[in-house]
C-alpha cells in the first residue's frame, strides 16, 4: 500500500486516482478547481464516465480515496505524487506547460520528505527534467531527496476505467532505477505488462503513439474521399486492408476526423517539438490538415444533397466527441454546427449528455442570435421531428439503435448524412432512406 497524492482530478486524474485506490493504495486527488472538489467530497462526479461513480463511491466509502484542495498537505502526506494536470493547446500548437510548472513549484515549497513525482500528464521531450529543475529551485530543505518519473497515460475516455483496471501496457521512463522499480511494482495488480524505459523515450512514446493512431484515421478518411469518387465501399477496403496482421483492423473506421482533448492537441505538439530541433514534420502535419478538412465533409454533404440549407431545419445527433463521454474538446461538432448556423440552417441538437458542455462553448463562440437557431434536447425522435435531414456525428448507442421506420415517419424528408457509417447500405436502400454516408456508395 502506497500513499498516492494525484494533481488534477479530470479526465486522467480521477480515473487513474480511483483506480490506485481500488487496487488498494490510500489516494488524495487534488485540485486547483474547489468547485470541483467540493462537488467530490459530496459524492458528485464532475465528468461522465461509465462505472466510475460507482468505484468513486465505494473507494471514498473504505476510506482509500478522499479529495481536498488542501494540495500542501496532500503533497507533504504522500510518497507519490502523480501528476494529470491538464496541458492544453496554446495559441502557437505547442503544449502549454503552464499547469505543469504551477504543480512543479508546489511540489518543491511542500517537498518535507524523500517523493517520486510522477508525470501523467501528456507532455514535452524535456519536461522530467524540466519539472525537477523546478522542484529543485523551490526545495526549502536541500536535504530532502527526489526523483522524478515519467508515466503517460493511455487510457480511452468511454471506456477509460476498464481500459486503467486493464491496461495493455504502463510505460514507466526513469533515471533512478529504484525509483522506477518502485513505480512498477505500484502496477503489479494491473497484472500488466511493464516496459521501463528512460524519461525522454517515455514522453515520446506517448506522441508517437498518439500520432501513428491519428495518422491512422487520417489515412482512412483519404482513402474514404477516394473511394468516393471511384465508386469503391471503404469499409470493405478497410476490412481487406485489416486482414493484414501488419496492418491490423482497429483505427480503420472512416468518418468525420477525430477530436477529443488529445489526438488534436498531441499531434500539434509533435509538429511543434520537431520544429524546435528543425525537423519538419510533413507526415503529422498532413494527418491534421486532413482530419481538418474531413470535419467539413457532412456540411459538404448536406449542401450538395440540398441545395441551399437556409432556412432549413437540420437534426443533429451526436456533440460529444465520441460516444460515451461528455468531453466535447476538439469535437466535429463545435466545427460542424456552426457551418450550419452560418448557412442559415435551424440545427435541433440531440446528445444523451453532453449538452450542458455544448451550451457552454458557444455561449463563449457563437453570437446570441446564431445561438437562438439551436435547439437542444436529449429525445432522439423529438429531434427529428420535422427535420429537413439528419446529420450523424456521433455513434452513440441510442443512434446505433435508431429505429428506421420511426425515425422516417418523423423526417420531413427521409434524409440521412452519415459521419459515422451507422447503418448498411442494403438496410438504408430497404428502408427507402436517401442515405449518404463516408467512403460509400450513396443510396438514393
Ligand atoms: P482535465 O482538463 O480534465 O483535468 C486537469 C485538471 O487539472 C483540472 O481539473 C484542473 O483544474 C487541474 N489542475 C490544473 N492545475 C493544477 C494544479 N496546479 N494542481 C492541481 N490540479 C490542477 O485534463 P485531462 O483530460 O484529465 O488530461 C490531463 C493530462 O492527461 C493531459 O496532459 C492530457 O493530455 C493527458 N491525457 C488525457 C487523456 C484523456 O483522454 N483525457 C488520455 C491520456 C492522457
């Protein structure tokens, strides 16, 4: 048993926190945010998560998981400290490390006893050494001893609890070899599979890992816009293509471009960690301006299909980024909205949770009156009531399970635009759908 301390109670932070606990360790996730805490103390999970409630719960119930924003007396309580603090997208691409540093400094002032400072969060070649350099500038007693450890996360949002309880692999980089070991032996009952590596070599895994799967769906979605324009099926191809054990079957789903809170902001901070060392990183940088176009292509779509959407009445399923989640970072919908507010159309949104989220980002990005032309709600069939098309965006359960014949009866006009490649062609023909989808043939 270990005394944790997490920084940053997201996504990451609570997910991984609750997880350390449940394998029986005593865990204080902390955060800058009171709100936040304040609404864990009383039992309230600030993020949707399936499962995670019910862990919370049960860990803060045996006493293993608390929360504070006391984050001094955490850090001076603990013997690991883990860092998940955010590390957003700046304005230039590159990684803000500002959270980071603001943590790092804590750590040091609080630093009252030997500590492995473990860094979670998602960050730059340079940052271990970076953060230690910090803690070392703010020690009040130069005695006190440190190491610093690098260990990425990897976790899914959606599915982010079985994917930590289960995890394929913890990449733990490290300097001082006990201080790994110590680390390691912390993942035992993940029963995973450990790969010890340097610091530097672990922040870059976590990048190239998330660029090769970014690059991934970029390539798909460009061989999709092909497919298109050659009459080929791009789910057969990606089918064809997936055999190969080389190549392997997953990430091969074209669609609408990734979002969330990491592919974009990742791949962008590669680019700009090759540039600081003068290497051009052509590959990624088309990865994103492919995803950037893709985002486009159901407004594309529509407009093609319908003409003028002025005036028109678009339903609109799915805001979060991905199913499962009420993350909306990055996601196609806060680009592909918009476009229809800005063509005019009326969009009647429908999303089982991430509304509130939505509501708030373009109450910051869209004018009173564009804002006035959404309607949000959480009743599918309410949604499509009198809609002039439907456009998919996310694959939730609820849209994956549309019922055909009653969403047709609700249409005005019994048209789908599919970013997510739901449904079958030979279904959508049957059902007497118009029915355009990505990288297929439509059906008309
Ligand atoms: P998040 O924005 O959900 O949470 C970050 C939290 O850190 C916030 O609650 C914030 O208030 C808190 N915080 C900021 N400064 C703090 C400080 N000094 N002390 C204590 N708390 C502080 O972010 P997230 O999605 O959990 O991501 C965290 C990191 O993990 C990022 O680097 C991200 O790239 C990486 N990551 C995220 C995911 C994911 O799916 N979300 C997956 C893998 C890795």
């Amino acid at each position: 048993m270990k005394k944790i301390a997490v920084l940053g109670t997201g996504y990451v932070g609570l997910v991984s926190g609750t997880c350390f606990a449940e394998i029986g360790n005593q865990v204080i996730c902390c955060d800058i945010d009171e709100g936040k805490i304040l609404r864990l103390q009383q039992g309230e999970i600030p993020i949707y998560e399936p499962g995670l409630e019910d862990m919370v719960k049960k860990n803060q119930q045996e006493k293993r998981l608390s929360f504070t924003s006391d984050i001094p007396k955490a850090i001076q309580e603990s013997e690991i400290i883990y860092l998940a603090v955010g590390t957003p997208m700046s304005e230039s691409g590159e990684a803000d490390l500002s959270y980071v540093k603001a943590a790092a400094k804590t750590i040091g002032q609080q630093l009252n006893s030997y500590k492995i400072i473990v860094n979670k969060s998602t960050v730059p070649v340079g940052t271990g050494k970076l953060v230690k350099s910090i803690i070392k500038e703010h020690v009040q007693d130069s005695c006190v001893d440190f190491d610093v450890v690098s260990n990425p996360e990897f976790l899914r949002e959606g599915s982010a609890l079985e994917d930590c309880m289960n995890m394929e692999r913890a990449v733990i980089g490290a300097d001082n070899d006990q201080a790994g070991q110590i680390i390691a032996d912390l993942h035992e009952p993940f029963h995973t599979t450990i790969f010890r590596t340097d610091i530097e070599s672990a922040e870059m895994i976590k990048y190239a890992a998330n660029a090769f799967l970014a690059t991934k769906i970029s390539f798909i979605n460009d061989i999709a816009n092909i497919c298109e324009r050659v009459g080929a099926d791009v789910t057969h191809v990606a089918e064809g293509m997936g055999m190969d054990s080389r190549i392997g079957s997953k990430f091969l789903q074209a669609g609408i471009g990734y979002g969330g809170s990491c592919f974009p902001k990742d791949t962008q901070a590669l680019v700009h960690i090759a540039q600081e060392v003068g290497y051009d990183l052509k590959l990624v940088q088309s990865v994103i301006q492919t995803n950037e176009q893709q985002k486009y292509a159901v407004v594309h779509k529509a407009k093609e299909i319908m003409g003028d959407v002025n005036g028109k009445t678009i339903a609109v399923l799915g805001l979060a980024f991905k199913p499962n989640t009420d993350d909306i970072r990055y996601a196609p919908s806060l680009t592909v909205i918009p476009e229809l507010i800005k063509a005019g159309a009326n969009v009647k949104a429908f999303d089982p949770i991430a509304i509130p989220a939505t509501q708030q980002e373009f109450s910051m990005k869209l004018s009173q009156e564009q804002q006035q032309n959404i309607a949000y709600s959480t009743d599918l069939y309410g949604v499509l009531e009198g809609s002039d098309a439907c456009l998919i965006l996310t694959e939730w359960q609820e849209v994956l399970q549309l019922d055909l014949e009653q969403a047709k009866s609700k249409l005005k006009v019994p048209l789908i635009i599919d970013g997510r490649n739901c449904f079958s062609l030979e279904m959508m023909l049957e059902k007497g759908f118009t029915y355009h989808s990505i990288g297929r043939p439509a059906v008309d």
